[in-house]
C-alpha cells in the first residue's frame, strides 16, 4: 500500500528571481515538513523533469537534487515529456509496492522562463517525432489545433464549448493562492483573444511557467489518503501514425486499466485532476477517460457538471491553464492537489469534506504517453 503522507506546491508562474534548484529544495522541504517526515528516513528520491538540459544546460537532476539535499539514496530523474511527473510518482509507487523503499520523495520541477518563448516553444517541441513533425515547425499549440480542427468537423464541438474549459479552470484557479492566473476570465475574453494556432487563442494554452511540487510516498499509513491504481500506456509519439486523432488512445488504455485494478467504476470518482494543456485537451479527456461518450465531451463541459458546484468538479487547482504548466512538475502537482482535496486540507478551494475517490490524468506530448491514478481516502 502506499500513502500520500505529504505535499508541497511552490508558486507558479514567471519567477525571474528563482532557480531550478531552489524551486525543487522549497517544494521538497514543503512536502517533509507536511508529512512529518525527516530527510534521514527517506530511501529514494525521484526527480521529474523534461526539459533542464535545453533551459538551463542541466543534466544529471537527481544527483543535483540528492547533493542539495546532502543525501546519498539512489536517486532518479524522470523525463517523460509533460507526462514526467505522473511517470515519477508512479515509478515512486512501485519501488513501494516492489518492498525496496519505505519512504519516497517525488519531485516535479521545471524552470522555463529563464529563455524566449520562441526557445521555450524548440525545447517543448523535441517531446514530439523530431522527423516528422517539428522538423517542419510543428509545435504543440499547432498539433492540438489540428486535433481540435478534426474533433469539430467529425463530433460538431464548437469554439464557445472550448472556451468554457478555459472559463471553468480559471474559475476554480481563482482561489489558488499557488496559481499562475488565479483570477476569472469570461467566454468572450478567450474567444476575443490573440490567436495562436486556429482555432486555438492565447486564453486556450497552458502558459509557459516556472514551479515545483513535491510529495512524499510512504508505505506505512502516516496519511487517510492511498494511491489505490496507478497505469501507464502509450501511443505513437506522432500524430500522422494514429488511425483517429479525435482520441488519445493511450488515455483510453490507462484509464480503464486504472480503474479495472481499483474495482471502481467512473461513476464513483468525486474529484479529477486531468491534463488541459489546451482547451481541446480537456474535451478529449473527458471521453477517453470515460466521463463522456465519444463525441460529447462539449456537451459535459456546457452541462456545468465539472465546474464549481458541479458533480464532478475537475481541476480544482486551476488546471494547467491557470495554475500554470511547469512541464514536470504539473503530474506531481496533481497529486498534490488531490490528496489535499481528499484529506480536507484544500483551504478556500475545498470542494467537499465527503471526498473519497480522486482520479489524476498526465499526459506527454500529443498523447505519446499518458498516465492515470486513483486515489482514496481511507477511514
Ligand atoms: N493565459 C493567460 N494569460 C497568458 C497566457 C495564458 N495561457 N499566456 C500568456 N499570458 C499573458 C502573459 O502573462 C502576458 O501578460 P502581460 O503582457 O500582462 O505580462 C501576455 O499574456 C503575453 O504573454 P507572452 O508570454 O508574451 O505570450 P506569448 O505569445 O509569447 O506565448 C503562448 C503565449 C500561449 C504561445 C505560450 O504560453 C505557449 O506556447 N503555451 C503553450 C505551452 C506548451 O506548449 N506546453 C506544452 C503543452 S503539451
């Protein structure tokens, strides 16, 4: 069994005053003060991140995060493009489950604003087929616009119920003192704003952020919350190579897988945490994550059910819209803000103190990898 015994989120945003390393140590240090936990009792420490090596020149995270620290536990770095820190915490889960370790740290951290969008956009671009796609300028805005393009001619998903994603998670980031954006936006700002890739606008991204989170896994119950399904899958990294690009087939096979191992069905989820790195992004996860039948995940964000005071409230944090999207970070984050969620110590942005099943969803890229846990809350 393995418990989420604390968190830790630092600030996201443009942090022109901080570094890779002091984002991760605050975040860490967060995370044990959190969880009551000492650095000596600590056995392994997994480090996601994607993109230091092209945005500050670092490699070799782990053993920088681990000399930091002034420990000597094995420790990992985790790159799996966007999908990193769902990778690293599930990799943490299994060191657990595998009888290794007994106390794990898992840190997500990325520091992006350091050098110019347009570098920013090149680094981010080597997480898609080099060959294929952003050889010829493909970026990710560009590929989720086409996917957005292709799931509004097949399914009749409009550009208003795409904005209302953006709507929706900046209402719920409003309340996150940790958010990038923490404030609302209306449906006429993201349809008025500066386009980006058509029919995506600047309101439809995920920024370009700096941040960290870290939790710490612990085998013995030091928390009420569990991670009780942890599932992987993958799919081609380009999107020519799919036979469907309305779908992200790899979220399909890691859901139902996680939710096959929990014995849950979707209709005992209270709470999810999924990957909106674009407005798009949020629809397709809706369906491919099940809460929707294929086509009508426009229809579940116009319905209100996701949104504040809905049933199925998603991306209480803000979403990576607006809380922000330091690429490895944004899977451990998740976590984090689950197992405040399910544990009543989500301050202004509780939802509920009758949570019991959280879901998280991280993806890499445009669907390459994808990434799905359940969490529960234990009496
Ligand atoms: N939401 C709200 N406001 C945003 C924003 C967003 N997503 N992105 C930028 N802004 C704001 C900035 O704070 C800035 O405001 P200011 O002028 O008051 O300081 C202004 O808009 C312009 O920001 P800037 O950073 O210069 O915009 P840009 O045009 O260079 O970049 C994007 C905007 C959307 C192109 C960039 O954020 C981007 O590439 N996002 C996608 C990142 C990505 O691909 N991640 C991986 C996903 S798979």
């Amino acid at each position: 069994m393995t418990y989420i015994a604390g968190s830790y989120t630092t600030k996201f945003g443009e942090l022109w005053e901080r570094d890779l390393r002091s984002l991760g140590i605050e975040a860490i240090e967060g995370a044990l003060k959190d969880a009551n936990i000492e650095l000596k009792d600590i056995d392994a420490l997994y480090v996601a991140n994607m993109a230091a090596s092209r945005l500050s020149g670092q490699d070799h995270i782990g053993s920088l995060i681990a000399s930091e620290l002034g420990i000597d536990v094995p420790a990992y770095h985790i790159e799996s493009a966007c999908a990193s820190g769902g990778v690293a915490v599930r990799l943490g889960h299994l060191d657990i489950l595998s009888g290794e370790s007994k106390n794990i740290l898992v840190l997500g951290v990325e520091k992006m604003t350091d050098i110019s969008n347009s570098g920013v956009t090149a680094a981010l671009s080597g997480a898609s087929d080099e060959e294929w796609e952003a050889f010829y300028g493909a970026t990710f805005p560009s590929l989720y616009a086409m996917i957005a393009r292709e799931h509004m001619r097949k399914f009749g998903t409009t550009r208003e119920q795409l904005a209302l994603c953006s709507v929706k998670n900046h209402a719920f980031g409003s309340k996150n003192p940790h958010a990038q954006f923490p404030f609302e936006i209306t449906t006429e700002q993201v349809l008025d704003a500066s386009p980006v890739a058509d029919p995506l606008g600047l309101l439809d991204c995920s920024p370009i952020s700096d941040g960290a989170s870290a939790i710490v896994l612990s085998k013995e119950k030091k928390s009420d919350v569990k991670i009780i399904s942890s599932a992987q899958a993958q799919d081609t990294i380009s999107l020519h190579k799919r036979n469907d690009i309305t779908e992200l087939t790899a979220t399909v096979k890691a859901a139902n897988k996680a939710f096959h191992s929990a014995g849950l069905n979707r209709n005992n989820i209270d709470i999810v945490e999924l990957h909106d790195c674009f407005s798009i992004a949020e629809i397709l996860a809706y369906e491919d994550l099940g809460f929707a039948k294929k086509g009508e995940g426009g229809k579940l964000i116009e319905s209100g059910k996701t949104g504040p005071g809905g049933s199925l409230p998603v991306n209480t944090s803000g979403g990576l819209k607006a809380c922000g999207h330091p690429v490895g970070a944004t899977g451990v984050k998740q976590i984090a803000e689950l197992a405040s969620q399910l544990s009543g110590s989500a301050g202004a942005r509780q939802i509920s103190k009758n949570l019991k099943y959280g879901l998280a969803h991280n993806v890499g890229g445009s669907g390459g990898t994808a990434v799905v846990h359940i969490l529960a809350k234990v009496g």
